[in-house]
C-alpha cells in the first residue's frame, strides 16, 4: 500500500479493527463478512470489496481468519508500534479513560498524566502518577508524546491545548466542548456523545 | 422539511448544532461559514450549500445569526423535545457520564441510573438515584426510555443490553468494547475512542 488510504477507507478499516480485536478477545477464530456487517453497519459487500483490495478473501462458509486479517489491517493502517499519549485532566473522565482497557488493547499507552489540582498531584491513575500540569512541557518532550488527550472543564481547554501543542503535539482529542484554535498543522477532534445521540434520535424519530 | 435527510447531511447538521451551541455559551451572536469550517473540518463551500438549502444567507463579513440558525437546525433535526435516557453502570465512567453537563445543553435528562453494585445503590449521580438492575425493567416503561447508555464491564454488556432492549430500548450507546447483538430495529453505536485516536493517527502519519 504505497498510496494513502481515503478518508472512507480509513475509517472503514479501522471500524473492522475494533470488532476483529474484540471478536478475538472472544475467543473466535473465524468470521464472515455477513458478521462484520451486523457489528459495524456496513454493508456486507462492502466489506468484502474492502477487504479483497487487500488480498484477503473470505471462504464461503469460513469466513475470513481473525489474525491473518488483524495483522494486514494494523499494517495497513500502520498502527503496529506502540504510541504515547499524554492525558490532561486527572478527574472523573480523566480517571476513567486511564483506567480503560481500551488504548493498551492498541498499543496506545497513556504515558504522562497532568492535573491543575494539587490535590490530584502524586495520585496514580492507569499506572501513571499525576503530574503538575507546569511539568507538561518537559514530559510530553521527553517522552515523544504526539496526541494529547483533554479532559479538563471548557474553561481550561484553550489554556490546555496551547501548552500541549507547543509541547509538540499534533493530535488533540478534545472531551470538553471548547471550540479549540490550534495551528494548521495540528487536528483537533472534539467529542460530543449529546450530539450522537441526537443524530441517532433523527433517524430513530424519522 | 418533509423528506427525510441523508445520513451525510444529518452528520454534518449536527456537527454544526454543536458548534453553534458552543459559540452561543461563549457569549457569541455570529458565526461565518469560514469559523464553522474550522472548528468542524467541513468545507466553507459545502457549508454554505447545505445552510442555504435550508434557507439560510449569511451575510458577508457579517455571518449567520446564531440563534436563528440553531433553532433552524433543531427544527430540521427534530431535536426541540426532551429525551430521557437511562444509564447502566454507575463506576468511573457512568459517574463522569451522568455529572457531564453535555448531555442536558441538548435537552438529553439522565433520566436512570443502575448498577448491579449493592454498594452503589441509593447513591446519586447527576441528581438521579442509582437504582438496582433487578428495577430497569419498570423504571425504563414507566419512564418512556427509549435509549440507554452502556457503560458496564465487556462481560455484562450483552445481558444488560438485553434487558434495555427487553424493555423497549430501540438506541443504545455502548462504551463497553463488547459485541453487541441486538434485533434488527435495535441501533447499536460503539465507542472506542483508541480506535479513532489511531485512524487520526493514520492520518498525521502518512
């Protein structure tokens, strides 16, 4: 795959990731594209056209092989190393994501935590022992830290963002609300589960 | 608005209900299509077409009025009422689920909350009483719940899906990693922030 993946085939792709990870946490060997389809709502021919670009085609009745299909698709969508993200915001949600199996199931390590409250200071969350958040720069240098993850109140964000990004980091997962100005070379994803929740609700109530 | 939208144009509607409300918190009056462009990473152009569809100008180095546009857009997404939802699973992440102030800028009340903790039971999150689960049945028919929030261990997500589905649950936001089998009029919708923290990745990488 020397070409970049569209944005749809991207996303597709990983899609099939997060449910041939769990399907093999499952303990299942095998799986169709008719049972790719059911978890991820894509079209089942899709998934199989998808999945042919690549070499991989599924047996009638078999389906296709879990691990093989892992292996290609973390190549493909190159995520086989182990990266470092850096958490700010040691609180509720802060303390959930740490704690979460999810990012280590992908090789994804939350490698530096940070908190305004000194209270929250020295506390270890996933492993990780809560830092101050005037330690920020130094760490996330120190540790090759690329994609932070906000996780403090709509007021911090901004503040939050630009001592990350002026640490380096290019990747922003934003759970707060704030509308965040970043550089152009920096992306900001901001989670609303309020508004996917609406959506879903449109095409229930429609 | 008779017809029904297309999935693309709901996704972006909502992307834009969201930072119109933000804007709107942050004490703003008018918003361009450029500021929107940045903050959602949808095109000024497209912007534009789909507002305009829809009946709305702005007006050049002036900007659409927010307030009208946001209720414009309720309007069309249907989103004006109040919906209930009921939250299973009162740890870490339920807790950050139910204080989060997200849900209720959208008219979304929590309107449920359980655990199959003995010792969760009683305590309140959000200003809603943690409930045991041997009560959803009732408390999710009595309350007219039609989505429920998931946010319990892999291994009870299905049974505890099972029993918002049983009942009348029709959306359910799962933020277990479990795969989740659902009757056909059942939408399910997974959350896995790693795996879209690596699709971004995938992106910054290539």
């Amino acid at each position: 795959m020397a070409d970049r993946l569209t944005v749809g085939v991207a996303a597709r792709l990983s899609r099939y990731l997060q449910v041939l990870t769990q399907a093999k946490k499952m303990g299942k060997e095998r799986i169709s594209s008719q049972e790719i389809s059911e978890y991820t709502n894509i079209n089942a021919t899709q998934i199989r056209r998808d999945l042919s670009n690549f070499g991989r085609f599924g047996k009638r009745g078999v389906g296709y092989d879990i691990d093989s299909l892992l292996a290609e698709i973390r190549k493909i969508l190159r995520t086989q190393g182990q990266h470092n993200i850096a958490l700010v915001g040691a609180g509720r949600l802060g303390a959930a994501i740490a704690s979460s199996p999810i990012f280590a199931e992908h090789g994804i390590t939350v490698a530096a935590v940070f908190d305004s409250d000194p209270a929250k200071e020295g506390r270890v969350l996933g492993g990780v022992t809560v830092e101050p958040l005037d330690r920020l720069d130094e760490l996330v240098r120190e540790r090759n830290i690329i994609v932070g993850v906000l996780a403090v109140p709509d007021g911090a964000a901004q503040t939050t963002c630009d001592s990350l990004v002026g640490a380096g980091v290019k990747i922003i997962f934003n759970y707060s609300q704030a509308l965040l100005t970043t550089p152009g070379d920096v992306q900001v994803h901001t989670s609303n589960p309020a508004v996917e929740l609406l959506y879903a609700l449109y095409f229930h109530l429609t």
